[in-house]
C-alpha cells in the first residue's frame, strides 16, 4: 500500500527558493515565477511510477527525484500553473487519492534567534548548505517539520512576506528544516508567514 506524506502545491516559486532549488535540482532547473508541487509517498519505490504518470500527463519538467528504501519524492513544476496541478490530479487518481489523504504537518521545532553571535554565524555559515550566508547581528529563524516536504512551502511564504535571507532549506528524510537570516522585524514577518503556512498543511486543504 501505497502512503502518501506530502502535497505541496507552490502557485510561484520566489527567488531565493528557486534558486536554492537550483542549486540542488538534479534534472531541469525551475526559475522564479515557476508554480511546483512537491510529493513524497512511502515506500520510496512508488515514487518511480508516479513520476512516470506525472510526466506523461502533462508538459511538467522534473527537478529532483529522491528514492530511498522509506520515502520517495519528487519536484515537478513548469510556468504554467495548470500544467502542475493536471500532473498532480493524474498522479493522486493513479493512487485512488485525493490531498485529503496526505499526512498533516507537525511542527517538530521553532525558534528565533536573536542578533546572532558573530562565532555561531561563521559556524552555520561552515556547514553544508547550499542558500544564504547569516551575518553576525542578524536574527536567525528555524522551522522544522514532519514529513519533511512542507518546509518547501513555508520556506515560500516567508520570503513572499518579508525581505528575508534564505540560509538553508532541507526536504528530504525523516524531518525538513528551514533556516532564515534577516533583520529583526522581517524576521518576526517571515516567521509569521512561515507558522501560518504549515498550519495550513495540517488541514486536509489549503
């Protein structure tokens, strides 16, 4: 049996998110505007044949496969939002699903940082990750999530609100985590954004 994690539909990927993407993306690189979905589903396996529905139905490009023994996921997006959204109906009736099966999001961590020490921000600025770096005397915003998927949208939301720094952003395993850097009002915005999101997710629709 076939389970689904997590349906994320993103109507415009913004720039630092796409960009970031682009920078982990193994197949076609998406662009700012892009809309995207992103879809896990266990066993890792099925995620195979589901991309071969999704791309077969429509003119959807893949950006990222990720196949492992417990989840699978994938990126699919193209400038065309109904493009997306056909390739996601064909691939949740392949399943005999609709997004009200997808696992609602939890919120496994959340905290704000305030005027980071310049020590810390070299050493998260050391680790590898692919975004921003944070300065010293910026807020540092983290978020993370269960399934991992849903940080991709927070991770959206927030920059849409706010003038924001996107440091990391990780969607793949057990767990997601979003890192953000930034002044201390934009900070509070985008965590804001970023809360209401995945509260969002932990309804059957958004």
């Amino acid at each position: 049996m076939i389970t689904l994690r997590t349906h994320v539909f993103i109507d415009s990927l913004q720039p630092q998110l796409a960009t970031y993407l682009g920078t982990v993306a193994q197949g076609f690189l998406p662009v700012p505007g892009d809309a995207c979905l992103w879809m896990e589903v266990e066993p890792g396996m099925a995620i195979h044949r589901l991309t071969d529905v999704a791309l077969k139905a429509t003119r959807v490009h893949l950006g990222q496969l990720v196949v492992e023994r417990a989840f699978g996921s994938m990126v699919i997006h193209h400038r065309d939002q109904s493009d997306v959204l056909t390739a996601s109906d064909a691939v949740l009736a392949r399943l005999g699903l609709d997004r009200s099966a997808r696992r609602p999001c939890r919120v496994a961590w959340t905290e704000t940082i305030r005027a980071i020490a310049p020590d810390h921000a070299t050493l998260i600025n050391r680790q590898d990750r692919r975004g921003s770096m944070i300065l010293p005397g910026q807020s540092l915003f983290i978020l993370e999530t269960e399934p991992a998927g849903y940080v991709m949208y927070a991770a959206n939301e927030a920059e849409k609100a706010a003038n924001i720094t996107l440091v990391d952003v990780r969607a793949v395993g057990a767990f997601g985590r979003l890192t953000l850097a930034g002044r201390e009002a934009d900070i509070d915005a985008a965590a804001e954004a970023a809360g209401r999101a995945v509260a969002a997710m932990g309804h059957a629709a958004f």
